[in-house]
C-alpha cells in the first residue's frame, strides 16, 4: 500500500455507502418536510376550527392525521438515519424498538382506511340507521392499536444488528434482522403474516368500493327513474289543508285565510326539509369521494413495494449489482411512505371546507408574522 493512501476503515466505507446513498436520502427528507408540514396542517384543522365536526368519520380521519404524523417524525427520521448509518448502526435496543414502532404504525394507518371505508359502506347501505358515534369509533381505534401489538412485537424480536462482512476484513453493523434469526422459518411466517395481512386490506378496499359503487349507481338511477314523478311530500299536508276548507262551507273568511297561511308554512317547511336532505346527500357523496381517493392513494403507493419485494425474491438480490440501481429500488421500496403525506392534499383538492379553513389558518400566521 502506498504511503500517501490512508487506510481504509469502516467510516470510510460508511461515508461510501452514504454518497450512494443520496438519492434515497433526498427522497427521505423531502417526503418527512412534506409530511410534518401537511399533517400539522390537518391536525391544527380538525382538532381546532373544525372540531365541531362529530361522527366516526371524523374520528378516523383525526387518529389517521395523527398516525402519518408520527410516521413522519419518528418513522421516517429512522428512516434516514439508517441510510446515513447503514454500516455502523450500533444501539441493538433502538433498532428493535424503532422496526416494532415502524411495523405498528404502517399497520395502523392500513387497517384505519378499512375501518374508514367498513363506516362509509355501512352509512350508504344503511342510510336511515344510527350511525357510530365518534365514541365507538374511537373505542374501536384503541382495541385495533392494542391487537396491533401482537404483529408488531415479533418485529422486534426479529430485528438486531446484521453483521456484515466487507472488503479488506472490515465487519459493518447495520440494523436490520438479526442473524440467529437469519435462515429461519420464523422470518418466513412473519414475512407471510404480513403480506396476506396487506393483501386482505387491499383486498377489503376494493370490495368495499365497489359495492358503494354499485349502491350509489343504482340510488342514482331509481332517483331519475322517479324524478318526472310529481313530489307528494310538499303538496300532501296542503292539499289537505285546501280539502277541508273547501267542504267547510260554513267557515269564516278568516279561517279561511289562516287555512291557506298553514297550508303555505307547511310547504315551506316541507321544502327547507328537502334542501336539508339534499345538502345532507351531498356532504355523503363527498366525504365517500374523499375516503376512496385515500383509499386508491394507499393501494398505488404500495404496489412499487411489492414489485421490489418480488423482483428481491426472484432475482435473489442480483438487481442489486448496479449502484444506481440500487438507488431506484430504494426508493421504490419506500414508496409507500407516500401514502402518509398524500391526505391533506387530497382534503385540500375535494374539501372546499378544510380549503378555506386552510387558508384562514394560513394568513392568520402569515399576519401574525408581520406584527
């Protein structure tokens, strides 16, 4: 070895591994400003101006602003940090608690879209039955985030510090799982648990939808099928109100003028309760179009994700000879964590409501700055 080269350690091998590494970085840290900055938004929204908001709707679109949020500050975070200590990852108690956290909180925000989803189907098939109330809802999120613990507890157990043997002798450390597990049928089952998990919320999302779907199309057509039909719930009260002043010959005038004055309060009683309904209608069709889009956002992210994870399998990791390469399935493996950043913009783009309550929120600190 020449005199004038230094000797190679495992912190320069690590600073190697971090430069070919930077794509994935930057992913990283664009998607973690994106997150916090997009779900403090939302979680300032429904937990502030538009707390009034109550239903089981509501309370899972909170506990899911809530859950990305911490996906975006503890999550991610680890995220990165593993990238930029990918060779010397010491701490074996943070890699298993932070895999255990990461593996809970990816978990949760799935079944939470299915929970979300099971309520909009039950509101549009039951329209006239009592819907959950945010307390039930919220019951229903702590017993599915206790029985979550019971699938991400052997990721904890699983995961430890992977040696890893390189060049010149040198032996790096990386959190990933741990090698007496390494081989194991154990890993097998979990990684199996998992993806039947994964693929049973897809596969509830997509029945789920399909069949509001079909309800809506077919209220839809039952609704113009019956539109030429003149409305019977606006002129029924009236009519009878003008039925009984025409056979009562004998009444005053003035009787007669305080039964046309009923009979018109009832109409217009009759009608306010119409317009009521049809805004009501309306707020449904919404909040139903929001929950899909989440829904459709969730399935897309995660579908690179599992093309990496099959493309892994088949190959037996030879994709991975490439540097670059290996930078595009590294990010695409983490693709998903779109997922937890794409909600406020859909709430933005759909909700004309969280809109303008943004923008309110918005100016209000953008004047507070200027003072």
């Amino acid at each position: 070895m020449n005199q004038s080269e230094s000797p190679i350690t495992l912190e320069i091998l690590n600073r190697e591994e971090i430069i070919e590494r930077i794509p994935t970085t930057v992913y990283l840290s664009l998607v973690m400003f994106m997150g916090i900055f997009g779900n403090t938004l939302v979680i300032l929204i429904y937990f502030g101006s538009l707390w009034k908001l109550e239903g089981a709707h509501w309370t899972f679109i909170r506990t899911i602003s809530i859950v990305d949020f911490l996906i975006c500050t503890v999550v991610i975070p680890f995220e990165f940090y593993q990238q930029t200590h990918q060779l010397i990852f010491y701490n074996e108690s943070a890699c298993k608690i932070l895999r255990m956290i990461s593996v809970h909180l990816s978990v949760m925000a799935s079944l939470l879209l299915v929970m979300m989803s099971a309520n909009r189907l039950y509101r549009v098939v039951w329209p006239l039955k009592v819907p959950f109330s945010s307390r039930q809802a919220l019951f229903s999120v702590i017993i599915v985030g206790l029985a979550i613990t019971a699938v991400s507890w052997p990721e904890g157990k699983l995961s430890g510090i992977n040696l890893k043997k390189l060049r010149n002798n040198i032996t790096g450390y990386d959190c990933d799982l741990a090698d007496s597990y390494k081989h194991t049928i154990y890993i097998v089952v979990y990684s199996i648990v998992l993806l039947v998990g994964f693929l049973a919320c897809v596969t509830s999302l997509i029945m789920i939808y399909a069949f509001i779907g079909q309800k809506l199309r077919r209220r839809g057509h039952f609704k113009s099928t019956n539109s030429s039909q003149p409305p019977t719930d606006v002129s029924v009260e009236s009519s009878l109100g003008s039925v009984e002043v025409e056979n009562e010959s004998y009444v005053s005038s003035n009787r007669n003028v305080e039964q046309k004055l009923k009979s018109k309060h009832f109409g217009t009683k009759s009608t306010h309760k119409q317009r009521k309904t049809t805004k009501s209608n309306r707020e449904s069709i919404k909040v139903t179009k929001i929950a899909f889009v989440i829904s459709i956002a969730f399935i897309l992210s995660y579908l690179p994700y599992l093309a990496v994870k099959l493309t892994a399998a088949l190959s037996n990791g030879q994709h991975t000879a490439n540097s670059f390469v290996t930078s595009i399935f590294s990010i695409l493996s983490r693709f998903f964590l779109i997922n937890n950043i794409i909600n406020p913009f859909v709430y933005v783009c759909l909700d004309q409501t969280f809109r303008r309550q943004c923008k309110r929120l918005l100016l209000c600190t953008h004047i507070r700055k200027l003072h």
